[in-house]
C-alpha cells in the first residue's frame, strides 16, 4: 500500500538541488546517474525529500545507508 501524503511541486531549484546530492552519491560510489543504481537512488531521493527530509547531509546518509534492492532478500 502507498503512503499518501501532500505533496510540494518540486520546482527546478528544487531539481538542481536533488540532482547535485545524487551526483555526489555517484561519485562516491563509482556508479553512473544514468545507471540502475543511479536511477533508483534518484527514486528513493525524491521520496525521501517529499516526506520532508530538506537537509544534504541528511539526504546523503539516508541514500548511503539504503539496502540495495539486488542484495535485500526477497519479500515471502
């Protein structure tokens, strides 16, 4: 079941904010913004600031600390 909370419009500023967390993410972690990993870290980013995380460092931990999904054993 998916959470329904109200959700901001992400403005571009917003965006180029996003986007610079995720690109220090992939560089950090050798992986390409265009990739799997990039795309899904991009997923779980834009959840984390629509459920109202606003700090950088903050974002970076939660993306750094995320079981990745091809290693979490599969649901029952």
């Amino acid at each position: 079941m998916l959470t329904d909370w109200p959700k901001e419009a992400l403005t571009s500023e917003t965006m180029v904010f996003l986007k610079s967390i995720l690109q220090e993410w992939c560089v950090k972690n050798g992986a390409s913004i265009l990739s799997d990993a990039g795309a899904a870290k991009a997923r779980s980013l834009i959840d984390w600031y629509e459920f109202g995380i606003r700090d950088r460092d903050e974002l970076l931990r939660l993306l750094s600390e995320e079981i990745d999904p091809a290693t979490r054993p599969a649901s029952p």
